[in-house]
C-alpha cells in the first residue's frame, strides 16, 4: 500500500526536452512554408525581372491588365505600346506580365 502511494506522488513522464519539442512542429511548418510557398515565388521574381531587362523594341508583350502590344519605344521605366494601328499606350514597365505566345 505504501508503494502504491509512492507511485502515486512521483512525478510521470514529465521529460526536460518539453520546450524544444514544442518548437519542432513549427520549424517544420516554416520549412515546408519555405519550399512551397517562399522558394518558387522567389524564382518567379527573379524570372519576370530577367524578363523586364530583356524588354527591346519590337517585342510582343501581355501586360498584366490583359493588353496585347508591341514595344515601340523604352524610357527608364515608362514603355510605349503600339495595340492597334496608330493606338499607342504608356505602361509601366513592371506591369508587363510577359511575351505574348502568339
């Protein structure tokens, strides 16, 4: 009887590593965070930059509002888009979604 008490008042699987292995689930979660979200966004990125800095005259673009151009002139940032027969447009340059695959 005397044991069963003893038992009783010790201490159960209480282990030092409590706060670490707390941690662990969100490191894992930050890294899977990392390499589906994080990672492909940054190539992305680094993608439409290259594309913007290989932007000539003449070129066929899409811009992000949904508009098919050829470039006809480029200032710094400003490019000048030809739509249609003498219907020419200034867009910045960061809103060229990419080359029209036409």
């Amino acid at each position: 009887m005397l044991q069963d008490i003893a038992f009783a008042m010790a201490p159960q699987g209480e282990g030092g590593g409590g706060g670490f292995a707390a941690l662990i689930p969100l490191i894992l979660i930050f890294v899977i965070f990392y390499f589906l979200l994080i990672r492909p966004q940054q190539r992305r990125v680094k993608e439409h930059r290259r594309l913007l800095e290989s932007l000539k005259r003449g070129d066929r673009v899409l811009t992000a509002g949904g508009l098919y151009g050829t470039i006809i002139n480029i200032e710094g940032n400003v490019v000048t888009l030809e739509l249609a027969d003498k219907v020419r447009v200034k867009v910045n340059k960061n809103y060229i979604a990419g080359l029209a695959r036409e």
